[in-house]
C-alpha cells in the first residue's frame, strides 16, 4: 500500500509546535505534500527539513515569511522538478515535483484571491498557465498525484454556506468551470468525490467565529490524480483528532507499489 498525506501548514514552524511532526513520526507516510511553508531554508530545523526517516525536498518562495511548498518521501526520487518555469509564479514556490519510475507526486499551492481584486487576478492568470501544463501532465501516461491546496470549492457539497460564497473567491464560477474543465475534459480524476460522493470531506475552517466547532468548512485541498491511479485508490480520510493549522491533513491510500 502507498499512502500519501497533502497538508496545508499555514506555516511550518507554527505547525511544528502544534505537534505536526510528532504525528507523521505514527502514520508510515510514503510521501507528504505539504503546502504553506511561511519559511526559508534557513528556518527549519534538521527535524524539519528531514523528520524521522523522510528525507524533505523544497520549493521556498522569494518573499519571507510566504508561501512555500515542500515534499517528504522515504523513497530515493529519479528526479526532482521545482516549479512550473514561469518566474512570476516559481517566485512564490507553488509547485514541486518528484519522479519515482512511472510515478509522480505533486505538491501545489494555487493562488488565493480572497485578499484583493489584484491577487484574485493572479489566480485567473495561474489558471490559464496551469492549465496546458496538466494537459500535458495527462497526456504524457504516468501515474501522477497532485496532492494541495488548490483554493477552490468545486461544487456545493464541498463547502457549507455555498449561498453565501457564490460572489466569493474559492467558489466563484469562473473557477468552479476551471476545475469541472479539468475533471471532464481533460480527464483527471478527484479521489475524495469519487471515492465518497455524498461525504462532504472538508478540509479547511475560517479562523472566524466557531466555523472548526461546527463544521462550516470548505474542501480545498485535494488529491487530483491520473485515472490510472484513481484505480487504484482504496481509501481517504481527512485527520481531525489534533488541530496542526486552519487546515486537516488529507490522506489517501493507494494499492500500489514502487
């Protein structure tokens, strides 16, 4: 069994305190997309960068204290891509790539836009870049998982106060069309919606009010997979016995062997 974990940190350091690595030291992960970083090389420590038998690969973002994704794996990778190779994206470390024989795992950070009309521009112009490059993902016959964050509600299910986001960021319809394109046309596959269709699933809650409490959250952290690998998905679940960040970790478990 291969079991891959995408969590959004909302910080690694702050996500260390709260006991994040602790908890990846009992689950036997194969591979840990996590997103969010909020850090540099120089800010982690050595459990960080390689925690209890994983080895840690990185793509930091040039602004301090900002975005940022990484990749643990307990597998020696064929080869290691960092970024999309567009400088105005790869600038905020938004996406690493690691390659084990027919396989590729993906950790991602889409933009959001819900801080400004500017940056939910940025977002649309991610979309329109990122679009041909999982077009050729796709085409290219791996077995590929995009495990992260990509700030976007699909469909109604996938977030609580649906009426009251639809002129929201996350769940604009602009977006939402993006990803039905992805999953329709372009034939990648969502293992949660496919695995548990009526399971809400999500995976993040507003800081605001008591939306953890009570469960007014959003599913926007996904695996997104190729449907060779969707095949081959036997189960999900989002972990909420301890709180790391404003997100759940996310973790699948796939009948396949490296």
């Amino acid at each position: 069994m291969l079991r891959i974990v995408s969590a959004n940190l909302n910080g690694i350091r702050s996500a260390d305190k709260k006991g994040f690595f602790d908890w990846l030291a009992t689950i036997r992960a194969d591979f840990v997309c996590v997103q969010e970083l909020k850090a540099q090389a120089g800010d982690l420590s050595d459990r960080m960068r390689n925690p209890d038998g994983l080895t840690g690969y990185f793509h930091y973002a040039e602004k301090k204290g900002y975005s940022g994704v990484g990749l643990y794996t307990r597998h020696q990778p064929d080869a290691v891509v960092e970024g999309l190779g567009v400088d105005w994206i790869d600038a905020e470390g938004r996406f690493l790539q690691l390659d084990l024989g027919n396989l590729s795992v993906i950790s991602l950070y889409l933009p959001s836009g819900s801080s400004s009309d500017e940056r939910q521009q940025v977002k649309f112009d991610f979309l329109d870049v990122f679009m041909p490059h999982l077009e050729k993902l796709k085409a290219a016959g791996r077995d590929i998982v995009i495990c992260g964050d990509w700030n976007i509600a699909h469909n109604e299910i996938d977030l609580k106060n649906w009426k009251g986001n639809l002129k929201n960021s996350g769940f604009l319809p602009e977006e939402r069309a993006w990803m039905t394109d992805l999953l329709g046309r372009v034939g990648w596959r969502d293992v949660w919606r496919n695995l548990y269709p009526d399971a809400p699933g999500y995976t993040w809650w507003s800081n605001r009010g008591q939306a953890y409490a009570k469960d007014v959250g959003w599913r926007i952290d996904y695996h997104i997979v190729t449907p060779s690998l969707m095949e081959l998905a036997e189960s999900a679940s989002v972990y909420k016995d301890e709180k790391f960040s404003d997100h759940a970790p996310l973790i699948v478990d796939y009948r396949r062997e490296l």
